[in-house]
C-alpha cells in the first residue's frame, strides 16, 4: 500500500544551511572581503615596488620560515602575492588586479560603479596586452630593475622576436592594440572606417536573371527632405548591356523616342536600404550625475529636511498678495530637489533582441519586383520606374506608372498583386504624400525585431526636447518615430488580441520612465484585466497616483475607476483655478513662473507634474460602467490638455459603442494595430489599412486627419519592464504616492442631473430603449403612438433614455441619435443599470 500523504511538515536539517552560500548574508560578507583585500592587495602592490630587492619570497617561506624577516606593508602574505603578480606574472599592469577584485566586491554589495562583466573583460585584455608592452621594454634595456611586464610578457616576446624577428614582433603587437582600442571605442571605430571607406556602393549585376531585353538603370528622381541623420545605401542592379547600349549611356540625356518610351523592360530599379540609426554606444543614457558617496542614501537630518520640503505647501491661513522679498532672493526652484539623488535607469537594463541586421535578400528584392511588374503587365498596367525601400518588417516598392495609366486602376489590383507574392498584407497607397509614386507595401519574409534598447538610445529619442516624449517605433527608414504626448494630447490604441498592444503601451511607458524624472510625472494606471499593468506597482512611491486611503495604486475595481476618474476631473479643476489665479494659460507657463519663485506656496501654488492616465481594456470599462466612465473621460479629454493631464485608453473591441463620437472627436491621434476586418479599421482610424497589417506589432498611427504612418512597434519583455521598475523601487522614493483629491460619492452623479434617477425611471422605461434600438430613431412621437402614452410621459422617458445615455441629445427637429447598435449591447447595459 503507497503511504498516505500528510500535511506535517518536513523536518529540516539541523547542520549546517545550504542555502547560506546563495543568501544575501554571504553576499554581504563577500563583498565586504573583496573590498578590503583589494585595499590591502593595492597596498602590498606598491609597497613591492620600493622592497622588491629584499622581498622575493616564495610560497614555502610564507608558511615555514619563521624567521624570513620581509619589509612589505603587507607581510609576507603581500610580499609573496605582490612578488607572484609583479614579478612572475604581468609586471606593473598587474595593478589591475586589485581594481577588478574592487569592482567586484562593489557588485556584491549591490553599490556597482561599472558594467561589471564589460570592465572585467577589458581589464584583462588590457592586462594582457599591457604586459607585452611592457615585455617589450625589458627585452631592449638592461635588467638594473624587476621586469616591468613581469616574466609574461618578457618571454612571450622573446619568443616572438625569435619567431617574427623584431619588425613582425613591434607590427604584431601593433595590431594587437589597435584591436583592443577599436574593440572598447565605438568612436575610434568609425573615425578609421570613415577614412577607409567613405561611401560604399555594392554591384548586385551578378544576382540578376541574365535577360537580354531587360535593361535595369539607376534613377536619380528626387526623394523628399531627409535629416541629416539618415544616410543610404544605393544597391545599384544592372543587367550586363551590350556595349553600344553602354556607350548611348555616356551621352547627354535627350528625349526618349516615343515608341520606346513605355517599353514594359526598360524600367529602373533602386533599391534604397536605410541603415540602423546611431548605435547605442554613440549615444548614452542621460544620467543624473551624484556624489559617489550620497548616491543612494541620505542620513536621517536630509530625510527630515526632505518631508519639511514636501509639506511646505500646506497653507493654515491666508497669505498676503505681496509676494515676500527673501522667497524670491532663494533661486530657482529645483522640482527634483526632494529625490535629488535619483538615478535614470542605464541601458543596460535592457535587452538586444535584434538577431540579424540582414532584412531582405537581394534574391527576395528581385523576385518580388519581377512579380509586381509581371502581374501589371497582365492588366496591361506600363510603369517606367520601380525603386524598393527595406524596412524593419515591410519593403516598400515605389512605382511610377507610365503617362496615361489611372491610379484606380492601380489600387484596385491589391488582392493581385498579394495573390502573386504569396504574401499577407499587401497594401497599396496611391499615390504617395508628397511623392508621384504609387507604393506598395509588401511584408519581408523574415522581419526584423526591433529592441527598445535601440529606440531609447537612438538619436531621435535622445535629443528630443520634447515635454512628454513616447517611442512608438521605427519608420520605413529604420528611424526611431518618437511624438510628444503633450501637444497628441490624448491617444487611442486599439487592435486584435494578441497583435501588440500590450507590449505597445509597456514601450510607451518605458519611454516616459527613462526621460522624466519622478518629480516630473506621474501615472494613474487603470487595469481591469488586474495583470497587465500589475508589475508597475513597484514604482507606486515614485510615479504612481492614487485615491485617498486607496490600497493599490493600479486600479482594478471598477467602482474606484469611476471615482478616480472623478478625482482626476476635480484634479483638473483645481489646476485650472491655479493657472487663473497665476494669469498664465498652460502649464509650462504656470511651471516656468513657479521655478523661477514668481508664485507664493503660501498662496496654494504648487509645482504641477504631468499626469498620464493609461486605461488598458476599456470596452471592458464601457459595458460595466457606461455613462459613469465616459462622461469623466470626454470631459477630461477635452479640457486638461492645458494643465498637463493627458488619457492613453487602449481596446480590443473597436467597435461603435465602445470607441463612440464622443470618444474619437476627443482623441486625434490613434495608434491600431492589426485587425479582423475593414469595418474595425474604419473605426479606429476613420479608413481602412489597419486590417492589410501583418500583426507583431504592425502598426499604422493617424495624428489629427494626416497622413498615416507605417511603424514596427519596439519589443520589450515582461522580464525587461521588471528590471526597470526594480531599478527605480531600490532608490529613494517619496514617502507615499501623488494622492488625487477626494471626491464625495454623490458627486460621480451630479453631472447627469438624475441622481436618484434608477429609483425614479418609468416602468416602460426599458420597452421604449428596446423600441428604438429595433427602429433606430429616438422621437417622443414614435413612444407616444406605440404604448398610447401622452405627451408628457413620453417626454420624461426620452429625458431618462437621454440621462442613462441610451440616445443622444435634442438636434431640432431631427430625430435623436440611438447610441447602441444592437439589443445585445443594450441588454447588457440594462442589466447594469438594474
């Protein structure tokens, strides 16, 4: 019979803990011997170089010979390792060894002061390289000293000059440095491959299918303004061409013979390939620089001085109108003053998930191009050049179409042309923005991931002067797209499941930690799904807002995201009383006037960080809550762009009661990612497109009307987002979240002006929505002859239905507006309401 299983714990080892060596105890205790044996290692090191005469001690001496009576600093401990470093092994470069050893014991006290595994690897390489040098050294002077590179490199280039001789040792060694400093110095790196190759051109003719009747030449059309960070490479395709054709080549350019002109094979074709942006090397992290000493703690008189500063805006009485004299003789204020030590988060957090920098191959250009023309010649489509750009995840091919030729004829071969490239997600534009091309988009065989860590350190990002800049990806051209959340002002992302979203918003997030300092911004974070969001309540003292008493500062309860929503407008309220009484119009001006010590604390002015709310699921929100959820956000969306309060909602049901017209006439700038049909894609982005993308994080971005642009959303994993807000939990924080003001529950219902409605609807109430819902059209004549009612009863329940927000508001002598499509949707909005 098998034992039966009981509950009582299993007795644990009484001897001695294997777990001890993996604690944050041995850690400690490492760390701290590692530091010290790197002071004392350091001091017997240089105490060698003025005992070195007396002190050449041996392993057995240290041990046994009690009376060898050494001078070192260190005793016959550092005698011995100073001689076996010095002496034996890399000469004076082995003063490295105490620094690494130092640099370790700061890793495991969890204080790093480098890239611990990037300074190991160059310390030693230098090391090395360093004692051969030096070996140099000691093989052209006489031995009146120790040996400067040690007995390493002494012998390792007495043994080259005898294999190489002295010329092919010195050029040997030569190369070996010029290696090492390319290999830790980006900069040198490209200062010698500018010099060598200024501009590269690669002839791919050999690629090419040898067809005599194809002439393939480089066009020079001009392409619009680019910045000065982009630089291209032209791969040039030529096909062999006979030599009189050659030679028609090097003539002056005159005007083409009209019965040649429109020859199906005499197109051009540039492939034009933009490479990465500036790497990450060029282009660091801008960190807030601090004393090594206070980096990361403040003693107990700091802290205290700290929480003074914090409450400094409490007011017990009425200030004077006169701005007092010595608060404007203080200097400007410093937002950052009370977390004065934080630390930006490093590159270094995050991940490369780029595998290749190969993105099409010149065979897959080739065969895509030779199939787009061949399906146009079939509709009897000429073009008279074709050029191709390589993206990230798409190629897009641009194409002129011979005189004549309609675009609708063009655009209309979209499933065609998708057919013949075996591909999904062919999309056409036509024509281009600004261009007098037609383009199509074509999805690579093999897209390209495109890490975050590329994007935050990318030019673009890096130098923005933006007030609120977000990453939403890469263009075309391989360039970061970076906007300003405070001039979007608000954002709509919507998509399928599974086709980026998430990882989206966690890149739009990660943006905003990495450039704002927590003085300077803070999030109100709406989670009804309760794991999306969740790992950014580490950062709740730092950047996190929340109610008054409230337990978690990631919103989860549909209940409490109505009050904060609530709060968050009454929050509105307050700032807009304060920039009247400062006499500016937004907050830049009001922060400006504040820094510069213009407006009195003493008086209620504060200093105003931006606040960002991220509602992710919110069809999730309209059918729980409805009307309770969207009237706060319509009206904070369209007031508190000015006083720096700024709404991301993100969906996965794009649907018309969900994102309605209140919702869309407030959010200029939506963001969708790949959906089902065209239908979803009309109401996301009021056109179609959104349902050709191919999904990872394809995405198309409207901003106010214009023109869409294609991006290929940054990757960041969960792992990643929880090293950055691990990184931001470890530092001084503030001493609870930005609490938002506290708001009476009977004032989420004043702005309906039915506060006790539930309690007073019509008992046809619910027969009159599903009335107009079936007939579409909310008229009080239509309720009066269907359930024979007078007048006045009829009026009052279109005031109800208008009040739940079942229909819209009185337009004259229009019918009102039904605002739900379906009975579903209605009944389950009746079941709330119950």
């Amino acid at each position: 019979m098998a034992k039966e299983k009981t509950n009582q714990p299993e007795e644990k080892n009484p001897g001695f803990d294997l777990t001890f060596p993996k604690s944050e105890r041995f850690r400690l205790i490492s760390g701290f011997f590692s530091v010290l044996f790197s002071i004392f290692l350091l001091l017997a090191m240089i105490s060698y170089l003025f005992t070195w005469k007396s002190d050449n001690i041996e392993w057995i001496n240290v041990l046994s010979a009690s009376d060898f009576v050494v001078e070192n600093w260190g005793g016959k401990v550092g005698a011995f390792l100073s001689h076996t470093l010095i002496n034996k092994w890399f000469g004076l470069a082995s003063f490295f060894v105490p620094f690494l050893i130092f640099l370790i014991g700061l890793k495991l006290l969890k204080r790093p002061l480098l890239p611990l595994l990037q300074t190991l690897i160059f310390g030693v390489s230098i090391m090395v390289t360093s004692s051969l040098y030096l070996g140099l050294v000691d093989n052209y002077m006489s031995n009146v000293y120790f040996l400067l590179g040690g007995q390493h490199g002494y012998f390792i280039v007495e043994w080259l000059m005898s294999f190489l001789g002295q010329i092919g040792s010195i050029l040997l060694l030569g190369i070996i440095g010029l290696a090492l400093v390319i290999t830790i110095s980006k900069k040198a790196f490209d200062a010698i491959k500018n010099k060598i190759h200024p501009k590269e051109t690669v002839d791919l003719s050999h690629l090419m299918h040898q067809n005599e009747s194809d002439i393939f030449a480089t066009t020079s059309e001009e392409k619009p303004e680019e910045t000065p960070s982009e630089q291209e490479e032209i791969l040039i395709i030529d096909e062999q061409v006979p030599a009189e054709e050659q030679a028609i080549e090097n003539e002056p350019e005159t005007e083409p013979n009209p019965s040649t002109k429109n020859a199906p094979n005499q197109i051009a074709f540039t492939i034009t390939q933009t490479p990465n942006e500036i790497s990450e090397t060029e282009v660091d992290i801008v960190e807030e620089e601090a004393d090594d000493e206070d980096s990361e703690q403040i003693d107990i008189k700091d802290e205290f001085d700290a929480l003074l500063d914090m409450t400094v805006e409490i007011h017990e009485e009425e200030a004077s109108d006169d701005i007092d004299v010595s608060y404007e003789m203080l200097g400007d204020f410093d937002p950052r003053a009370d977390l004065s030590h934080f630390k930006f988060p490093s590159k270094d957090i995050l991940l490369d998930h780029e595998v290749s920098n190969t993105l099409v191959t010149p065979e897959e250009l080739n065969e895509n191009k030779d199939k787009i023309v061949e399906t146009l010649l079939n509709y009897k489509i000429e073009i008279t050049s074709i050029s191709a750009t390589i993206g990230p995840s798409i190629t897009l091919y641009e194409i002129v179409p011979a005189p004549g030729i309609r675009i609708s004829k063009i655009k209309n071969l979209e499933d065609d042309i998708a057919l013949s490239l075996a591909a999904l997600g062919i999309r056409i534009i036509a024509p281009m923005p600004g261009k007098g091309t037609v383009g199509i988009e074509v999805p690579n065989k093999n897209p390209q991931i495109v890490s975050m860590r590329t994007t935050i350190t990318s030019k673009n990002f890096q130098e923005s002067k933006f007030e609120l800049p977000i990453i939403l990806g890469k263009n075309i051209y391989n360039q970061t797209h970076a906007i300003d959340l405070a001039k979007t002002p608000h954002m709509l992302v919507a998509g399928a499941t599974g086709q980026g979203k998430s990882v989206g918003i966690n890149a739009i997030l990660t943006s905003l930690l990495y450039k704002k300092h927590p003085a300077e911004l803070k999030l109100v974070l709406i989670d009804p799904k309760k794991v999306e969001l969740s790992l950014y309540s580490k950062i709740e003292k730092h950047y996190l807002a929340k109610l008054p008493n409230a337990e978690e500062a990631i919103i989860t309860d549909v209940q409490k995201v109505v009050a904060t929503l609530n709060a968050l407008a009454k929050e509105m309220d307050n700032r807009y009383d304060l920039l009247k009484n400062a006499h500016v119009r937004n907050i830049i001006e009001y922060n400006a006037k504040f820094i510069s010590r213009k407006l009195n604390p003493e008086k209620n002015h504060r200093y105003l960080p931006y606040i960002v709310v991220v509602i992710d699921e919110f069809a999730d929100l309209i059918m729980t809550a409805g009307k309770e959820v969207e009237q706060p956000i319509a009206r904070i969306a369209q007031l508190a762009r000015a006083i720096g309060i700024h709404l991301i909602v993100a969906t996965q049901r794009p649907s018309t009661n969900v994102i309605t017209g209140i919702i869309k006439a407030n959010f200029p700038t939506r963001v969708a990612f790949r959906v089902t049909q065209m239908i979803d894609s009309r109401t996301i982005l009021d056109s179609p497109g959104a349902n050709q993308l191919v999904g990872r994080g394809d995405m198309l971005i409207s901003q106010g009307g214009g023109e869409m642009i294609r991006l290929q959303c940054p990757f960041i994993d969960t792992a990643e987002v929880d090293d950055l807000v691990t990184h931001i939990q470890s530092q001084q924080s503030y001493a609870t979240a930005y609490l938002l003001p506290e708001v009476e529950t009977n004032d989420i219902f004043s702005n309906s002006g039915f506060e006790a409605e539930s309690q007073q609807r019509d008992e046809l109430f619910e027969d009159a929505a599903r009335l107009m819902i079936q007939t579409q059209q909310g008229s009080t004549s239509g309720i009066q002859r269907r359930f024979s009612i007078g007048y006045n009863r009829a009026g009052r329940i279109v005031d109800q239905l208008e009040a739940a927000g079942i229909i819209g508001p009185y337009e004259g002598s229009k019918a009102r507006k039904v605002l739900f499509q379906d009975e579903f949707s209605l009944e389950q909005f009746l079941k709330n309401l119950r």
